[in-house]
C-alpha cells in the first residue's frame, strides 16, 4: 500500500443571481491505497461524499458574501504519491509512513520578479504561472 495527497477543488455556486465569481477551494487528502488508480477513485469519492452539497443544495444554510450558496466538487486536480525525503527517511517508522515533517504534496509555480515573490510570499494578491 502506497499514500497519495489529493488534492480535491470545489466551488462556491451561488443559488441566486449571475455567477460573476468562482470563489474555490483546494484541499489536499492523504490517501492509502494500492494504486495511483485505486487511489483517484477513493478521492472522487471523498471530493463527492465531502465536499459537494447538490444533491440537496436546500439543505445547506451557507452563505457566502452575504449569498445563499452551496459547495460543488469540481475534481481531482491532482494526485501525487508521498514519498519519504532524504531528511525524514532517518525518521520513518516501519513501512515507511509519512511521520510529522514528511512532505506529502508540492506546487510547482512561477511569478514574473521579486516584487510579486514577497507579495506572494506574504499572502498578497499576485499573478501566477501555475506549472503543476
């Protein structure tokens, strides 16, 4: 059995309106399983059972800006197997599981200088290239 990061995206919709904005989430699920296929499915699963309310988009009171709202699973966008790096492996319990400091997901991003580097850093709005 291998672990994966998952990292499932969902939406807001709105209930009401014109839908001028897509506020989304990305939240990355640790996942065993015995294969990368294997393990998409389970995330699928998890992106629908969890993290999308249309089934009964009534049912949810949430709000957001001050709309009624409801959370839709978009998909996986990505999913990538956890290894153990060279500074935890020293660490790793038996099997190699991830342990506290084990990396278990990466972007892979570019920004155009330095200026938009620290705002980015600093959790400032900034332009990125979004490799993977």
């Amino acid at each position: 059995m291998a672990w994966y990061a998952a990292h499932i995206v969902s939406y807001v919709k709105f209930k009401d309106g014109i839908q001028d904005k897509y506020p989304l989430w990305e939240n990355v699920v640790l996942i065993e399983a015995e294969s990368g296929n294997i393990a998409h499915e389970e995330a699928v699963r998890i992106g629908m059972s969890d993290y999308d309310d249309t089934d009964d988009p009534e049912q949810e009171s949430m709000t957001w800006d001050g709309r009624p709202a409801y959370w839709v699973f978009a998909g996986i966008r990505k999913l990538m197997e956890v290894t153990e790096t060279a500074r935890t492996i020293d660490r790793a319990e038996a099997g190699n599981r991830p342990i506290h400091g084990t990396e278990i997901t990466y972007s892979e991003m570019q920004v155009d200088s330095e200026e938009d580097l620290l705002k980015f850093v600093e959790g400032n709005p900034v332009t990125v290239l979004y490799e993977k």
